[in-house]
C-alpha cells in the first residue's frame, strides 16, 4: 500500500488496497492445494491407512464429505485443517501426534479440525484478516482524502508532522 501511495499518491494507495484484498483472497481460494505444496506432507488417500480411515468416519458422522489427508514427516505433535469450505478441505496431521496420541486422543484431534471445516473458520479468519488491513491500510487512506477535501484533522497534521520531522532527521524509525 505505501509504495503504491508513494508511486501514485492517492490512486495509489487505492490501488494498493485492492491488491492487499486480491493477496488476502487468494491464498484463502487455494489453501487447500498451498499449505500442503509448502510443507513436506504426503497424501493418504483411500481406505486402509489408519489416518484416512479415521478422518473418513469423523468426517462422515459429522455430515461431511471425505477431506484430502496428508500426513507430514515432522516428530512434533501437530495437526491443521484447511479448505475454503468442506468440498475443498485437507487435513493434516504430523508422524509426532500419530506416535504420541492413542487412538481415541487422536480422533479428538481429528474431530476439532473437523469442526474448523464443518464452520468454516477459514473463511472467518479470512474475511478479518481482510477487515484488519483494510483497518489498518486504510489509516493513511483516510488521511489522504481529508488532505483532498481540505479537512484534515489535527491529529492528522500532527502525525504527518511528526513522519516528515523522523525523515528530514534520517531517523532510522522511518
């Protein structure tokens, strides 16, 4: 957002939102094919394997259809789901959780992200993420279309003060 502001002043800045909501958006669309591309996890898919079964029934007596299954090499206990809704979800778990947890420990574990996909907490996590920086992004926003109209606040002035004062110093806080 600031280098489009400082590249194209206010248009900029505007333009820099939209792409700051087009980053958001995307790694939401297509989590479930990015989060298991950027860790070393190995798909299970099809009945036989212990984790694929489990998750296929909690998936199933909680109404919803299988998720892609992956499993990652790491002895850390951990597991996650993603998916931008059940028909695109993936469920990971680590070789450490499968180790450590018995088998009715590990379907607790798998039944909470479960419930992340069955709520769609991707998407809510999104969505505020998006608010956030548009929050947050919109700030200097604000600021630019008060100069525009003529009515900028004295807080405004104030802090625009202060940025030049740090710069024309070479403070490195700028």
């Amino acid at each position: 957002m600031f280098i489009g502001q400082a590249l194209g002043g206010g248009g900029g800045l505007v333009a820099g939102f939209f792409f700051a909501v087009v980053m958001n958006f995307a790694p939401y669309w297509f989590s479930d094919k990015i989060v298991p591309a950027h860790v070393p996890a190995r798909r299970k898919s099809g009945p036989g394997t212990a984790c694929s079964d489990l998750v296929g029934l909690l998936a199933q007596r909680a109404g919803l259809p299988q998720p892609k299954v992956y499993v990652i090499p790491d002895p850390s206990p951990n597991a996650f789901a993603t998916g931008r809704d059940p028909q695109h979800a993936a469920v990971a778990a680590t070789e450490g959780i499968l180790q450590v947890l018995d088998d009715n420990e590990l379907a607790g574990v798998i039944a909470h992200e479960l419930a992340h996909v069955k709520h769609r907490d991707i998407l809510i996590s999104s969505v505020a993420a998006t608010i956030a920086a548009a929050i947050t992004d919109g700030l200097p926003l604000r600021d630019v279309l008060r100069r525009r109209a003529g009515t900028t606040t004295a807080a405004g002035r104030i802090r625009l003060r202060c940025w030049r004062r740090r710069c024309w110093r070479r403070s490195p806080r700028c």
